[in-house]
C-alpha cells in the first residue's frame, strides 16, 4: 500500500501527485471515482464506465505516441473521434 498527502484548496480541490497517477494509471482527462465509507475512509480509482475506460485507453495509447493507421482499427478510430469530439465536455 502506497499513500500520498493531498491538499484541498479553498475552492474544494485537490492536484493527484504525479506518483499516485501513475500508479492510478490515470492521465489527464480519466474520469476518477472517489468512494467514502461510512467510517471516513476514501478510496480513490479510475471510473468504471466502460466507455470512459476504452476512451483512457485511446487517450494512454496517444500519450505513449502510438498512432496506427487509419483503418488498421476501426473501433480505435471511432475512439479516438469520439474522444476528441467531447473533449469539451464536462
């Protein structure tokens, strides 16, 4: 088990340690779930919508430089279209 030491800011947020993203193998843009007990304790993982999921992955795959050929993958294409598309949302 590995901690790290968060501050919350008056507006209510909090920047994730470079280590503990990549130990979420979170990257920008992942949508975070943050579960509490009933006791206090949090426990903070990636989201697990399957369609953010697949987005994080199109997303991890271009920030480790991977750029197949359009049309070599059709769902990855979609993805990645669908990623960019939203990219404005909240």
């Amino acid at each position: 088990m590995r901690r790290f030491a968060l501050t919350l800011t008056a507006q209510g947020q909090v920047t994730l340690p470079a280590e503990a993203q990549s130990a979420l193998g979170a990257v920008p843009g992942d949508k975070l779930s943050l579960v509490v007990d009933d006791s206090g304790r949090a426990t903070l993982a990636r989201a697990s919508d399957g369609l953010a999921q697949m987005r994080a992955i199109a997303r991890r795959a271009r920030a480790a430089g991977a750029t197949p050929d359009p049309g070599d993958d059709p769902i990855g294409d979609y993805l990645v279209a669908e990623d960019e598309r939203t990219k404005s949302r909240p």
